[in-house]
C-alpha cells in the first residue's frame, strides 16, 4: 500500500498521490478515515509511533510502484490504455525531476550526485519502455509527433551525458522501432549512423539494437550487414525464452538469405516451436530453389496477408529476381544450348522476347555464362571452366588469411600488460638489474629505502 510506504509530506508525496487516485474507492475512504482527526490521542500517538516510512529509497520505491502501476493498467485492455499513457508520462517526469535534484543537491551532508540517481536510472528507463508499449498499443506513433520527437531525442542526449546507460540503450531502441512502425527508413539510418550504442548495455537490449539495425540494412539493400548483424543477434538471443523474437529474427534472417542468393539449411524450419511459424517461408524457400516464377508467384498469393503482417512482404516481393537467377543457372548447367521460348515457358515469363531480356541481363551480371543468338533465337552456354584454375581460391584463402589476422591483432590489443614490465624482463634476462643503481627512478629509491627502514625494525 503506498499510504503506509510513502511519506505524504516527503519528496514522494507528488508519486503517492497518483498511485492513491487509481485505486478502488473503498481503499481510498479508509485512507482518508486514517488521515482524519476523529480519534483520541492516545490511539493517534500509538498510530504515529507505529507507522514508519520509507525514507532510504522513497525515490526509488516511488518510481518502481508507478511503472508497475503502468504494467497493471496496461495488461487491462484498450479501457485502460489512456491512463496508463497518462500515468507514464507523469512518472517520466518525477523521476526525471528525482534525478535533477539528486545530481544539483551536492554536498557533505548528501549523497553525490551520481550515486543518489543511480538506482533511479534503470526506473526511468523502465517507464519509458512502457510507454512505448502503450503508445503502440493505442497506434500512436511518438516520433511522428514534433513534440514528443524532441522530448525523445533530449532525453536520449541527457542520457548519454549522464552516463545513463539503460535509458539511453532503451531510448535509442525505441526511437528505431518507431521509425520502422512509420516506414521512415531513411530516417532510421540516419539515427543509426550519428548514434552510438552503450557497449555495457543489457544482452536484452543488444539483441533489439541488432535486430532493428538488420532490418534497416535489409530494407536498404545492404544485405551482408544485415546477415552478420540478425546472426548474431540470433546466437546472443536468450534460448529459455523470448520465443516471438526469436522467431521474428529467423523469419528475417531466412529472407536475407535468399536476397543474397543462398538457400538456408532444411533444419531451419524444423528448429523447436518455430516449425508451424516458419511453414510459409519454407515453401517459398522451395519456390525460390526450384526456379519457377510461377510457383514463386501462386506461392506468395497464398500467403500474402501473414507476410504482410511480419513486415517481410517488401523484402520478399524482391525475391522475384533471385527465382530467375535460379532458374537460369539450372538451365545453363542442365542444357548446353535452350531455345528462348523454352527458357520463357520454364521461368514462367511472358515471351521469348522477356526470356532475351532477362537472359542478357544475367549474362551481364555474370549469373551465367553463355551466349545469346538474337536471329536463330537460342542461347548457348559455355563450357564449364575448372574453379581450381582461376584466382577465386587465392580469393578465398585471402579472405580467411585475413579474417583470422584481424581476430589475432585485436585479441593482442584487447589484452593488458603491466607498464615496463617487458623491461624488467629484458634486464632480468641480460644480468642487468640491480647493477646500475643510477637508473633507477625517484619512486623505486624511495620504495627501496621503505623496505630497508622496515625490515631494521
């Protein structure tokens, strides 16, 4: 019960007013009927004496029962979405205003600054988690809105100059889950480009940072980032829970597979409990490896409105060139020579003169190698040239040489010596040390000199 945890005439009295108007009005009777001055005295003193307050971390109590507050209205339903959002800001606010007065009131007497507003960091973060939630419950988009856009973005710089690193991590997810509810992709970039993620951050939150960093990448063509940053975020995800992210980061990475021209592995699809989510991906996998724009087609009208609601129909809708390329490597390698209207009826394309298209274009690419005989109206493919012959193995090698020297440099850097203490092994090794009393510095005389005052007593 607040009443009897919150001092009414304390610094939380602001917080225990809010948390007292939601609740029922029988409780708030009773509260009203203690506070009243219709006892004896001597009941009210044995009250007085009874009841103790917290005061050690009122602040923090008071911020903890309002984001649990927040919690409670928000699991209620739509009814109570409002005041859930209205409570939110209001506690975004009081402990905004906590941590202002804990960072001004400096003094022998107090605690520092920074250490009185620690404890209130990962509060204010919580709240603000919260009312993200609750503003997309309600399909309210907060950085579409100017006002709350620059309330967002000054919380998150005096976040960073606070060394807040829970709110800033939070803040920074926030603003880029915004931006992809909005499909400001450009902006989002931008955001992700002039920001920095805390590196001491939770694993919970670099799991989100990643998974959104991956989608604006994908979104952007950039589809080598956004592999190695879903792969990641997928090997750093929690296994004993989160189970709707989890697969919400596999659907995606399964697509930005595909755009880059891989086929993922069968046991994918078959990963425990994914396997009726991830069913539609797997039969456009199937399309996509087999080759027919056809299939591909009938296969994505089919499942079109689940897309649409994973927000991954933009990205597969691309994928139409890749069952092309597909298709036209299995044709070059299955048929020395293919007509072009055999080519368009396999690929499903329109006419011979869509088949030529797309031909010359994969020609161009470097898809196939083959040639394209406009009059006689077929295509001959060249002869298969041993890899082992060209330089794409030296390429390889070069590649993994390189990947395993960057890992070896930055483990050397990342470990600490002790200062000079290669010195000391070097003297050591040549006979050096203690012969040459003039080099030594002010700091070993003096040590030295303790020792020997020490060791005379």
């Amino acid at each position: 019960n607040p009443a009897l945890l919150l001092n009414p005439a304390g610094l939380c009295a602001t917080g225990r007013d809010l948390l007292l108007q939601l609740a029922p009005p029988e409780e708030q009777m009773e509260t009203d009927a203690d506070g009243d001055g219709t006892t004896d005295d001597k009941k009210k003193e044995e009250e007085e004496e009874e009841v103790k307050y917290v005061d050690a971390c009122a602040r923090e109590l008071e911020a903890y029962l309002i984001s649990l507050a927040v919690r409670i209205l928000w699991s209620k339903g739509e009814s109570s979405y409002q005041q859930a959002l209205d409570l939110s800001t209001k506690g975004i606010q009081l402990v905004s205003t906590h941590i202002s007065e804990a960072e001004a009131n400096l003094g022998p007497s107090t605690r520092s600054g920074s250490a009185a507003a620690s404890g209130l960091f990962p509060l204010l973060a919580r709240l603000y988690r919260y009312q993200g939630l609750v503003s997309e419950s309600m399909g309210h988009v907060l950085m579409m809105q100017s006002a709350k856009r620059e309330e967002l973005v000054h919380a998150h710089r005096m976040s960073v100059m606070r060394r807040d690193v829970d709110t800033q991590a939070i803040l920074l997810n926030l603003m880029l889950r915004e931006l992809l509810n909005a499909d400001q992709v450009e902006q989002a970039q931008k955001l992700l480009a002039n920001s920095t993620f805390p590196e001491s951050a939770s694993n919970n939150q670099l799991c989100r940072f990643l998974y959104y960093s991956g989608r604006i990448q994908a979104l952007r063509l950039e589809y080598t980032s956004a592999f190695s940053n879903l792969s990641q975020c997928l090997r750093k995800a929690p296994t004993n829970t989160g189970l709707g992210f989890r697969i919400a980061v596999q659907r995606l990475l399964i697509v930005v597979q595909l755009l880059m021209g891989e086929i993922p592995e069968r046991t994918v699809f078959f990963s425990k409990d994914m396997v009726g989510e991830l069913n539609p991906y797997l039969k456009i996998t199937q399309a996509v490896r087999r080759g027919d724009l056809a299939v591909f087609q009938e296969t994505v009208s089919l499942f079109i409105d689940r897309l649409k609601a994973d927000g991954t129909y933009t990205l597969i809708s691309r994928l139409a060139h890749s069952v092309v390329k597909a298709g036209l490597r299995r044709l070059n390698t299955s048929y020395s020579r293919i007509s072009l209207e055999d080519i368009a009826k396999r690929l499903g394309l329109a006419n011979a003169t869509s088949a030529e298209f797309v031909v010359s274009k994969a020609v161009r690419d470097g898809v196939i190698d083959a040639t394209i005989y406009h009059e006689e109206g077929y295509v001959q493919s060249h002869d298969l040239v041993d890899v082992y012959a060209t330089v794409e193995p030296m390429e390889a090698f070069h590649r993994r040489i390189a990947y395993c020297l960057t890992t070896h440099n930055d483990a050397v850097r990342g470990m600490r010596y002790p200062p000079d203490e290669y010195k000391k092994q070097l003297e050591a090794s040549r006979g050096l040390r203690g012969k040459k009393g003039e080099d030594k510095t002010d700091e070993e005389k003096a040590q030295e000199l303790e020792d020997e005052m020490d060791g005379d007593y």
